[in-house]
C-alpha cells in the first residue's frame, strides 16, 4: 500500500518503482503497455501538483518527484551554452574556410592574369598574323616582293630588342608604309617579345584593343567583384587603361629577371599604331600624357619599348612638350629610283611582268613614290589612266571640303568660307613658290615639292589653327621638320590645276573681300539720334586723357532772347 499522498495506485502488475504501471496526478491516469484499457486520451498532457511540471520521459528518474529546481535551471543553461558554442564553432568554420578559399582564389587569379599577360609575349602572336594576312604579308615566310624601305633596318633593330633607352614617334604621310614595316619586322621575329593594337578616338574602344593585346580582362570575369561594394566596371576607361600597364610592368619586370645572365637583356615592345585617331580634346591629351609618362620611365629601366605610330603632326606637338627620350623617324615618300623598282616588284608580283623603264618613270611623275599610290597603280592594267583617277579622287577631296563661294556667298557660311579662303591662299602660294623655284625635279631623287615652314604657313593663312585641321584631313601635310606642303604628288598637281581655273584669282579675291565686308559690317555700330529739339544738335567731342567721346545735347535759344540781347 503506497504512502499516503503518494499519488500512486496499482495499475496492475508492475514492480514497486512505478515501472509498468500507471501514474496519476490529480484525476488524470496514464496506462502502460500491459493496461491498454488504461490508456486515456491526452496521456502527454500531464496535470501537475505544485508549481513543477514533468515530462513524460523523466517521471521515473526521482521515484515519480519533480526534479530539484537547482537541476532544472542547469540542464537549460547547459543545453542552452552547448547551442550557442555549436553555433559559434560552426560559423568560424563555415567563415573561416570561406575566407581561406577567397583568398586562395584571389592569390590564384592574380598569377593567372600575369600568366596571360606574359603568354601575350609568346612567339606566333595571331594578332600579328591577321594583321599580316590583312596587308597581304605572307607570315612566317621569305617574301621576295617585299618592298625594303630605308628605314626597314632601324625599324627592325627596334622591335626586335637592339635599339633600347628610348621611345619611339613614326610619322608620315598615310600610306607610306609605316605599318607595314612594323609588321615586317615583328614578323621576323615571329613576334616574341612584342604586342601591337589599333588606337581608336573612343577611350572604351582603346581600353578593350590593349586588354585584348595584353590578354587582359580588366577584372570583368573576377568572382571577388560580387562580393565588393564598387563593381570592377564603377570606374572610368583612362583608370582601366592605367591599371592595365600597371600590370604589364610587373609582366616586364618578371621577363627581366628571367633573363639574368644572359649579356643583355631584351625589353618588351608595345606598338601602339594609328595614334593620329586619338581624338585632340580633354580625354585625348590624358590619354597622350599617361602613354607619355610610362613610355618615359619604362625607357628609362628599360623594362618596355613603346613604338608610337602616327599620321598626324599634332601628336608629336604634343610629345614633344615633355620628351626626355624620344626619337623620331620621319617616313616619306620614296626616292624615285626606290619607287621605280617598287612598282617594278608589284607588277612582277600581280601579273609577272616587266614594263619599259620610261613607263616606270611616267608612273612615278604623276603618282610620286607613295606605296600606296604605287600599288594601286601596279594591280591596273591601264597603269596610266589609274594614275589620272588618283589625281581627280585627290582634286576632288580638295574642292569638296574647301571650295571658295565668291562674292555672292551668304554671311551665314562665314565661318567656313574663312577655313576654305585660308586654305586656297595656301594652295595658291605653294603654286607660285614652284615657280620661283630653280628646279623642281631631281633626275635621281625625283619630285622636289615645295613647301613652307610652319610659321610661315600660317602667316601665309593669317590663322593660327587652321593648318593642323587640314593636316588631318590629309590635304597639306606637317612634316617633323615643321615643314607644311601638298600631302602628296597628286595633291600638289591637284592644287596647279585648281590654280589654273579661268579667273580663280579674280573667284578667290571676291570671296575675301566679301569675307572682310561681312567682318566688317560686324564690327560697326550704328548710333541713331532721337527726339531733338528744333534746331537743337549733339555735340560729340573726344574726352581729353580720357579713351572715348563725349556727346552733349545743345538747344537753340529762341528769336526773342535773341532780339532782347
């Protein structure tokens, strides 16, 4: 018989530590397995005595007591410690091995960039051999049409590593073969060591041609970027093109340790050509400047040559502002004797001819030496009427951009006719130089075409900054001599025919007058005088020490007065 106030009552069977059997607080009975009958609904819902509630599980563990409260309170503070440091352990692992594994990946991107960028270096370029596939130069392979220009040696000693301490400006007219003998001598390197790209007057543009030189992503495919507050894009295409040399010194400073012992040591050469494309404005001129200074410091530690190659004059006006090591090779148009076997190499090689040297000549007096000219020249089979269709293309590019209006011009075209007076005056004073020039043919040299020197040029023109834009549009070229002409042979023979139009003298006297009323007319101001007395009149007289006049307003006095007096 259980202790009174137990709460305990047999349920049938069981041993005396209430295992098997029922218990009951209050009116509420559970049942044990051997009792099915004595099973009650809402068994797990236990009425409790006192302030103590058990659970189902633990009602043997004290003979059927509540546990102390002093247990109780540390079996939820233990559970409760052990939660939080399983928690805390998890989120330093899960953390922790997320930030080892960043940081491997970002140590592994950063090689594998300097790794692309070196493989950039490595012989069999492809972009040289689309680039020689495109201006039909057999890659790889002896070519014995090749037209040598003089310059094809110091142009070939530089790429190839030999001519070092300086960076290097090409320039001359378009189509004088710079290009080509760039390519020519990357070729005979097969390209090692050497990277060239195209400019181009959009900065985004120019940033994406060198990442694809340099084999360089601008860190647009670095995972690490979704994890960053600024994006690798939320920046401006000059820090991108910055970031980009950045990581070629380090490229240059890798491939010069790997020369050590050898006697010398060869730098990296970047050919950037078409520099004349980069526009003449704000960005432009940054843009000029950041190439400037690297070429500068790179020249300096001969780490990277820099070869810049450009059409324009402008661009050497700007280098030269702040050149410590450039040199500049100036590439013209060919002697006549070099033209002449020129031509002879392309006819040979379009259509396995030999022509009569007189035809050769005839040729070289209407086109002059320039390779393009020549070439095109050596694909016709009507040789001569090629060379009157360059002349006319030339004359009319001319006319087009720079025709005179007469006198009978609107003042709105103003501005224009004063570009394209200012370049028919020119064109007119290179015709008379000729004529008071002594010869203007060399039997050996060829075509002596005359020219100005700059400040002349412009003297000439009464404008300062007219001259450069005509030496874009490859109407008058700048020589690094500072020289102004004709940009070409057919140019010039274009300007003597334009001269030589019936009463063009008289057409472009008219258009300058007509320009000088229109100033004029400008610069006057009409003064109108109103609401004068009768008989009155302003007196207008010069300030003494003083610049203007001085204007009064003087009334006649009436009869009366008069006859008083």
């Amino acid at each position: 018989m259980p202790e009174p106030g137990s709460g305990m009552r047999d349920g049938g069977g069981g041993d005396g530590n209430g295992s098997g059997k029922a218990a009951a607080f209050g009116d509420t009975t559970v049942g044990d397995e051997d009792n099915p009958g004595s099973d009650i609904e809402g068994a797990e819902e236990i009425s409790c005595t006192g302030t103590y509630t058990r659970c189902l599980s633990g009602m043997g563990q004290y003979g059927g007591q509540p546990p102390p409260p002093h247990e109780d309170r540390e079996t939820v503070a233990s559970k409760m410690w052990e939660s939080a440091a399983t928690s805390f352990a998890q989120i330093v692992v899960l953390g922790g091995g997320f930030a080892l594994a960043g940081y491997i990946y970002h140590k592994f991107y950063k090689q594998m960039v300097l790794a692309k960028m070196s493989n950039a270096f490595e012989p069999g370029d492809p972009v040289l051999d689309l680039a020689a596939i495109g201006r039909e130069i057999p890659p790889k392979e002896p070519n014995d049409h090749w037209v040598e220009r003089p310059e094809q040696h110091r142009i070939d000693n530089i790429v190839a590593g030999i001519d070092t301490g300086h960076y290097h400006l090409l320039i001359g007219e378009k189509g004088t073969g710079k290009s080509s003998m760039l390519l020519e001598a990357m070729r005979k390197i097969d390209g090692q060591g050497a990277a060239l790209f195209e400019a181009h007057s959009d900065l985004e543009i120019f940033r994406i041609r060198l990442g694809k030189a340099l084999d360089y992503e601008f860190h647009e495919d670095y995972i690490g970027g979704y994890f960053s507050e600024r994006g690798p894009r939320d920046t401006t295409a000059l820090l991108d093109i910055e970031r980009a040399l950045n990581k070629l010194e380090k490229v240059a400073l890798r491939h010069r340790s790997s020369q050590t012992g050898l006697p010398r040591k060869v730098p990296l050469i970047l050919i950037i050509n078409g520099m004349h494309l980069i526009r003449d404005n704000e960005d432009g001129r940054d843009l000029l400047e950041l190439l400037q200074q690297r070429a500068e410091m790179w020249a300096a530690t001969n780490l990277v040559t820099m070869v810049f190659n450009s059409d324009d004059y402008w661009i050497y006006e700007r280098f030269k502002q702040l050149a410590a090591r450039m040199e500049v090779t100036s590439v013209g148009d060919l002697q006549k004797e070099q033209a002449i076997s020129a031509l002879q190499k392309y006819r040979l090689r379009y259509f396995q001819e030999r022509l009569p040297y007189d035809d050769l000549e005839e040729v070289y007096d209407r086109v002059g030496g320039r390779l393009t000219f020549l070439n095109r020249v050596a694909k016709s089979k009507e040789m001569l009427r090629t060379c009157d269709e360059i002349k006319e293309v030339e004359k009319q590019w001319f006319l087009n951009n720079c025709w005179i209006l007469g006198q009978e011009m609107d003042d709105d075209v103003m501005d224009q006719q004063k570009w394209a007076s200012a370049a028919m005056v020119l064109a007119q004073a290179l015709v008379d130089l000729e004529h008071s020039m002594e010869s203007t043919y060399d039997p050996e040299n060829g075509h002596v075409v005359p020219s100005f020197k700059l400040h002349e040029a412009m003297q000439i023109m009464t404008r300062t900054d007219f001259i450069r834009e005509l030496d874009r549009l490859n109407i008058f070229a700048i020589t690094s001599d500072a020289l102004v002409r004709a940009s070409s042979v057919p140019m010039h023979l274009a300007f003597k025919e334009i001269c030589d139009f019936p009463n063009f003298r008289v057409h472009l006297e008219g258009t300058l007058d007509r320009i000088n009323a229109i100033e004029s007319l400008g610069r006057t101001r009409e003064l109108v005088a109103k609401d004068l007395v009768l008989g009155g009149k302003y007196e207008i007289r010069g300030s003494k020490g003083e610049k203007g006049i001085e204007v009064s307003l003087k009334q006649k006095e009436e009869e009366d007065d008069e006859k008083k007096d």
